[in-house]
C-alpha cells in the first residue's frame, strides 16, 4: 500500500503524533510524508529517515492568504504527489488546506483523522470549522480518537459505518529526546502539574479555585503551571495564590518531559474535552493523572485504575482528589504504573498503525 501522508501543521502536539504514526506506518506500508517546512519538528522527520515532501506554507496570519491563493504552490503538490501514485491521502491531523488538497484528487480515497469532533468552548472558530466540515464530507473515512463522539459524527453527516475509533497514541517520545538528565530528588515539595496551551475549556480556573483547599491539608504543596496563551482571564485568582510557578510560553519538545519529572501529579480540570494528548505524555512518564469526566477522557483514564476522575467544575471534589493521591504516594504510584503499562502496550504506535492501516484498506476497498 502507498499512503501520502499529509501533516502541514507547525508546531503543537499534532507535530508529535504526525511524526509518530508515520513512523510506525513507513514500516507496514510505503509512505510519503508531506510536511510543512515550517514545521518546527522538522529535524525530526528527517532523523527518522522517512521519506518527505516538504511544502512551504506560512508562518502566521499576514502569510496565509498569499500562501494559500499560490496556486503555483498547489499545483506543484499535485504534481509530486500524483508522481507517487498513492493508493490513499491520509492526515494524522486536519489543516486548513486539506479540502484544495483534496480537490486535486477527486477520485482518491481519503482518510481522515478529526481529533475534535466539536470544537471547543472559546475556540469554535467558522475558519477551522468550515474547513474541517468540508474536509470531513470528502473523506472516504474519517477517524475519530474517541468512542464518544461516534454519535456526534453521525450527526455531522458521517454515516456510523464510515467511521473509524482509534485510541490516542502514547508519548515517550518526549522522554527520548529530553534534554534533562537530573533525577528528581526524593525530598522536593509535592508538586501538581498543570501543562498545555491556556485555553478557556482547560478549566484553568477551577484548579486556581482548588488550589488553596489543596494547601490546607498539604501545606508545602506547589502548583506549575507551563504553557503559552492568555493568562490574564486569571489574573486575580493567580496574584492571590502562593506557591505558584508559571512557565507561560510554547515549551519545545526536549523541555516537555523536565516538567513532568517534576511533578506528582498532572491535574486536566477540563470543561469539556474530545480527548487529551498530554495524559498519554503523564502515562508514558509515570506521573499520576487526575482529570474530569468530560468528553472522551473516561476512555483515556480509567477511574481507580489509572487515575481518578472527577465531575468537571467542581473545585471541592477536584481538590479532594489530588489531597487523596499526594497523601497516598503508594496509591499513586500504583495508578501511574497503570497508566504507564496502558499507553506502552494498548496505545503503541505499532498497534496504532496497523488499526490505520485498516481504515485506509476499507477506504480503498480491500
């Protein structure tokens, strides 16, 4: 089977997990990566010895629209691509060109990955929706990442016979490529780990809101905070809250697993949620997860088993739980055991890959 594979993001969790499952893909099939030259991670693609085509797309807003009227640019693509004759265009994750791409190839099978069946609360943008919808539509499968929005898929007019569940993959990558190399130390203060782009449904607030129910009952307990976007909607909350450390910019991947050998937990408070890339990233690291029954995070975090879930705001039952973990450091460590042997065995990309390769062998027709 050959399969373009087609990733034109630039930066962000979706860089990792393209990298990964083609990785695994280029050893069941013959792959051609099509990848962003901006894309951040490239040295990474190259170090993996994947087979690529890198396309020049843009660097922000004031370069989007000249890049994306080049029909030059597009036009090239075609042509590279119809040079590999592929059985099948398959995107790990969806980019704001996929439908003109997929114009080019009306008759070729398409198979999708849609992480976020319905956006986000403070993120249901019509530019990233439009697209996405009408990507969606072309597809000859699409994947979703989890069981619950099966439904919801249904409803955007994907037949439930067209559409594809596979887990989230697992992330010791970022342990791989760390950069950091100092053990932890058994006598620091018991730290919980907030980590991932600020954004209004990361339920950000309620874990300011627990915060201090926390400290009463740990005093020495501390709260990182490491990811970019806008902090000022907790402003106040925060220059009221000792003990708070904020790393509030895009943190690269050698930096990722540094911040997660400092903590004992990872605390995913989210509004509401598809699913979540940075509980695999706690799994693979043995860190123990506390997170909200939102969305598809009960089929990631099994409650008892391989972390504790709690109702989405709701500060007191938040701040009970992460109290029971930090003072039961066996408890804990039996959960993050849990969820590191889940990701390796359940969520590895090898199994990854072979249940995409399947998608794309219904897309095809054999």
């Amino acid at each position: 089977m050959r399969i373009a594979l087609i990733y034109l993001g630039r930066r962000g969790g979706g860089s990792t997990y393209s990298l990964e499952i083609a990785t695994a893909l280029a050893r069941r099939a013959e792959v051609l990566a099509v990848v962003s030259q901006q894309a951040w991670n490239l040295k990474y693609w190259h170090e993996r010895g994947l087979p690529l085509l890198e396309v020049k797309t843009y660097t922000d807003a004031l370069t989007f629209v000249p890049s994306t009227l080049n029909i030059g640019k597009h036009l090239a693509l075609h042509r590279h691509l119809a040079a590999f004759r592929p059985d099948v265009l398959y995107y790990p994750m969806l980019h704001l060109w996929a439908p003109l791409i997929n114009g080019l190839f009306p008759n070729l099978p398409k198979v999708i990955t849609v992480h976020d069946p319905v956006l986000h609360r403070g993120e249901r943008n019509p530019i990233i929706a439009i697209p996405q919808r009408i990507a969606t539509r072309q597809a000859s499968r699409v994947i979703i990442l989890s069981q619950a929005f099966v439904d919801t898929m249904e409803r955007q007019g994907v037949p439930r016979d067209r559409i594809d569940v596979i887990p989230h993959g697992e992330f010791s990558h970022y342990a791989l490529i760390s950069t950091d190399s100092i053990p932890r130390k058994d006598n620091h203060a018991p730290t919980l780990l907030f980590f991932g782009r600020i954004s209004k449904y990361k339920g950000l607030e309620v874990l300011l809101s627990a915060f201090p129910l926390i400290k009463r009952r740990v005093p020495e307990v501390r709260l990182l905070i490491v990811g970019s976007g806008d902090l000022s909607p907790y402003s106040m909350q925060l220059e009221n809250l000792p003990d708070v450390m904020v790393v509030n910019r895009w943190v690269d991947d050698k930096e990722v697993a540094s911040y997660f050998r400092q903590a004992d937990l990872l605390v995913a408070p989210y509004m509401d949620a598809s699913q979540s890339g940075v509980i695999p990233v706690a799994y693979s690291l043995g860190v123990p997860v506390v997170a909200t029954r939102v969305g598809g995070i009960p089929e990631q975090v099994e409650h008892n088993k391989t972390g504790i879930l709690v109702n989405a705001n709701d500060p007191q039952a938040l701040a009970e739980a992460c109290v029971s973990l930090l003072t039961d450091l066996e408890r804990a460590k039996a959960l993050a055991e849990a969820g590191r042997r889940r990701a390796l065995e359940e969520w590895s990309w090898d199994r990854i890959a072979g249940m995409v390769i399947e998608s794309c062998r219904k897309a095809i027709g054999v």
